[in-house]
C-alpha cells in the first residue's frame, strides 16, 4: 500500500514535470551548460583577465542561468492553467487545486536542483574549486525566484508579465549586491564566501539568519500563492 502510493507521487511529479517543461523536459537543465560553457571561453579568448575564485561561484557562476531559469518556471506553474484554460478542471482534482499547484512547484523544482548540480561538477572541475555549501546557497536563491513567480503568476494572471516582472526583481537584486561585490544578509543571493570585512562569528550569525529567514520567507510565499490561486473567482474572471 505504502510502495503504491510512493509510485503515484512519483508519476504524479513525472506528469507535472513533463506538463511545464514537455516530452524533452532532460535537456532543460543541460541548457543551463551553457553558461560555464561561457564563462571558461571568456577565459580561454581574454575576455576576462581574471581566473574565477571560489568568490563567483555561487551567483556568477551557478546561480545566473539556474536563478533565470527558476523565474521561467516559476511563472507557469499557475499562469499557464490560466492561459491554457484548463483552471476550472484543476479546480475538481480530487484533494483540491492545492494538490496540483504543490505537485507542479516540486517538478519545476527538480530540473533546478540537477541543473545546479551539473553546473557545480563542471565549475569544480574546470573552472575553480569551492566549499559544497556554496552550491546550497544557490538552490535557495533558486527556490525563492521559482516561489516568486509563482506567486507573480497567480497575481498578474499573465505569464509574460509575471516573467517580466520577476526578471525585473532579479536584476534589481543583482544591483543591491552589486552583482556579488556587496553582501547583505537580508537577499536570496547572499554568499558568505563573498563578505568581506565581517569576523567569523557576526558572519556565522548572518549565514545563519539568512538561510532560515528565507527559508521561512519561502514557505510564506508558496502558501500566499496557493492562496491567492484558491480565490477561483478573481482567476476565472476574463
């Protein structure tokens, strides 16, 4: 009974993946290869002077397509029912909308997770060496925009417009940290690793604040979503 219902969550997450991303759902994360692809040839041609450091991994070099990518999938997870006009059936799944919306978020959340980590072994390898729990770092960063638009999905009822205004967030916050020149512990992008001029015990107490914050800022956004996707009638409207 147990291994049943295991399997079921997992065909369950399988459809909801194959949904948002199609029959090719496997080469989404390897897209994402690109970018270190990039980032050695600007090496190997002198586009930039400097070799990478354990300093640009976390956002310069793993989090850029792994952070736009959670934008992406983010904005379809609600959106798409929306546009797609397939809202009203979601609504009669058994165990409520709630259900699918959960099981969508955890299936655009897996092609993150195995992007980032093609990305780590191939930045490990050839590019610079680095601390595992950089790479933690950005799977928050990710979780937060792929949340973020979801909940921009739900709000602005458009995928476009919620992909817009999440890209705008982003590079917003790129600029705050100066694109990883300055850190503060109160953005997703925050990377310890990066801080400088702060002693080890206030820097502890900021990585820890910050992962636990957004962590708790995380659940906060997904039941907002799933609460503002629950309000049918203002989703339905046209």
């Amino acid at each position: 009974m147990l291994s049943a219902r295991i399997l079921d969550r997992i065909e369950l997450l399988r459809l909801s993946t194959r949904l948002q991303l199609g029959r090719r759902a496997w080469l989404v994360p390897a897209l994402a290869l690109i970018w270190p692809a990039y980032r050695a040839i600007s090496l190997v041609f002198g586009w930039r002077q400097q070799s990478f450091t354990e300093d640009d991994v976390q956002n310069g070099l793993i989090g850029v397509p792994v952070y736009m990518l959670a934008v992406g999938l983010g904005v379809r997870i609600i959106a798409s029912e929306i546009e797609q006009r397939t809202l009203e059936v979601t609504y009669t799944v058994p165990g409520g909308a709630k259900r699918v919306w959960m099981a969508k978020l955890v299936g655009a959340m897996l092609p993150l997770i195995v992007a980032g980590l093609l990305i780590a072994i191939v930045t490990a390898i050839f590019l610079t060496p680095y601390s595992p729990h950089v790479l933690y770092g950005s799977l928050q960063g990710a979780a937060f925009y792929l949340v973020l638009g979801m909940g921009l999905g739900a709000l602005f009822r458009s995928e476009i417009t919620a992909a817009l205004v999440g890209s705008v967030i982003l590079l917003l916050n790129g600029f705050v940290i100066g694109f990883g020149e300055y850190q503060t512990r109160w953005s997703p992008l925050f990377n310890p690793v990066a801080a400088d001029n702060i002693n080890e015990a206030d820097l502890l107490a900021y990585t820890i604040q910050n992962r636990i914050g957004f962590a708790l800022l995380i659940a906060a956004l997904v039941a907002l979503a799933c609460a503002r996707a629950e309000r049918r009638e203002q989703l339905l409207r046209i």
